[in-house]
C-alpha cells in the first residue's frame, strides 16, 4: 500500500499523554508494535502511521499537513492559539473531538508561606511559566501588572531560587507542587487531550478510515462512560425504577423462570452509576444488583 494512501497521526514521544494516546488506539483495535525509543511506526491491521513527537510540534505537523490527525492537549493549542492571534496568523486545523483524558489544569502557584487572596496579590510580581501567552492573557483579564518569566521546563523550582514570587505550571495531581513547597492559588485554564485534523483534502482512502478510526473512537469514549447494569425487580417497580438510572436506555426485559411477580432487568447507563443509585435501587425492590464495565460499544 502506497504511503499517501495511509493516514499518519502524530501524538506526544513520551509521558502521560503518550500512553493515554496509545491506549486508545489500542482500544481501537490497532495493532501497534512501538519500541520505547522508536519515532515512528504502524498499524499492521489499518492503514495508519503513527509519528512520536513534542507536544509543542504536533499542531504545526497538522497544520502544515505532514500529519493528518494529531492528538494534543488543548493547554498547547490555546497558547498556540494564543501566539498566532499576537502575530496575525491563524489556526489551519479543525478540532474534531474532545478526548476525556489526559485531564490537568494550568494554575497559578506560590509557596506555602505566601498569602494568596486573590489575582490582585499578583501584582508587580515576577511569575516563571512554560506557557507565557496563557498567562498574559490571564493577567490582562485580571487587569494585573506582573513580570512573565519565560522558563522551558522545571518551573516548580524557579521560587525556591528566589528567580521569581509564583509560577504558572500544569498540574494533574498536585504532588509535583507539593515536593517544592508550592500551593496551587488559582486556576487559568482546564485542558485535556484533543484530536485535531489537518485542513488539507484528504484522499478518499484517507476519508474513509479517518471515518473508521472517529467511529471506534466514539464507541471507546461511549464505553468508557457507560455501565451495564443487570438485576432482577418487581414488575410492579419497573417504571420508578427506571427513573432512578442515569441516562439509561430502554431496559431489556427478561422472564425469570418459576417467578411471576418479578422479572430480570439489563440495562445501559450512559452516566456514572455510584453506590447512592444502587442503594436507591435496592429500595425500589431490586435485587442481584451487577454493575459491569464496557470495553466496546458502537450505536
């Protein structure tokens, strides 16, 4: 198979969003055999191409069509965003979905010993940050006079050097914070991982497994959110029942054998199910409550 013909999908070379990346392709259905050091590879079942980079690179690669597809966080699309708006240009790609992971925040930072009230106490103050344009805009809407520090990584420790009063950092847990003395005062942006596709014409064998791959993608995202829940229930329950389910679709309905007044119940749920709804179902007359995972789902 030709090389144009095979849809090359650029994603982070390492860290979190690397794995979260290749976790779902593999949910997917790719079979993917990638070294740890290895730049770039491919599917052996789909015609797909799969490029190890900087985070920071990977629009760029979409924009200007060496890619087609990319996986990215939308903190590096917004301070991208962000810059080519300062320069006049604009953003050349299409953001197609929402991922739902790879989920962090981009928060103003200050040492423990520090009061921290509101964005006002940044004032006249020196903040280092990876992401300089994000935090100048945060600063302008806070209608606050501060010193951006534009540092490339470690910024957690630019305070403890006394090279500045706060950073402005991603953070996920915390914990990264917490080793360097740091609280988290105020959130700038939440981010989480993006697909994003290149605006160039694709190739209609492109076309069509693009359309492949955003319909399984569809399907891991919908399973990842989605219960299935089996019990049995009194038929006379079976309408308050079906009230207290989130987001559930028409229950499937079966016959218990030997037992006239109750009856099995399977059911979807498209929300979380948490132990408050199983102990309201309990009380409506359920019983041999199961919650299971989905691992595929298509509508």
């Amino acid at each position: 198979m030709k090389t144009s013909t095979r849809l090359r999908i650029a994603i982070q070379k390492n860290g979190r969003l690397n794995s979260d990346s290749m976790d779902l392709l593999f949910h997917c259905g790719l079979k993917i055999r990638a070294t740890q050091k290895a730049l770039y590879c491919h599917a052996e079942n789909l015609p797909i191409d799969i490029l190890f980079v900087r985070d920071d690179d990977i629009p760029t690669l979409v924009m200007d069509g060496v890619c087609d597809l990319g996986i990215v966080g939308e903190n590096v699309l917004l301070e991208q965003a962000l810059e080519h708006k300062e320069n006049g240009s604009k953003k050349e790609f299409d953001t197609i979905k929402k991922l739902g992971f790879s989920r962090c925040r981009l928060s103003i930072a200050m040492p423990n010993d520090k009061t921290f009230t509101d964005a006002n106490t940044l004032q006249n103050c020196r903040i280092a940050t990876s992401y300089p344009n994000l935090l100048r805009d945060y600063l302008k809407r806070h209608h606050v006079k501060a010193e951006v520090m534009t540092i490339a990584g470690s910024v957690e420790v630019a305070p403890r050097l006394d090279m500045a009063d706060a950073i402005c950092d991603l953070v996920s847990t915390g914990a990264t914070l917490e080793e360097n003395n740091l609280k988290e005062v105020d959130t700038v942006i939440h981010s989480q991982a993006v697909l994003i596709k290149t605006k160039n014409t694709l190739t209609p064998e492109k076309t069509e497994t693009l359309e492949l791959l955003i319909r399984r993608i569809e399907g891991v995202l919908k399973a990842q959110e989605s219960k299935y829940i089996m019990f049995h229930a009194p038929k006379s329950s079976l309408a308050s029942i079906k009230s207290i389910l989130p987001g559930c679709e028409t229950p499937t309905i079966m016959f218990l054998e030997g037992v006239d007044d109750k009856v099995a119940v399977h059911v979807v749920s498209s929300e979380g199910v948490f132990w408050s709804t199983l102990e309201k179902l309990k009380q409506a007359g359920a019983s041999s409550i199961l919650v299971l995972p989905i691992e595929k789902m298509l509508s």
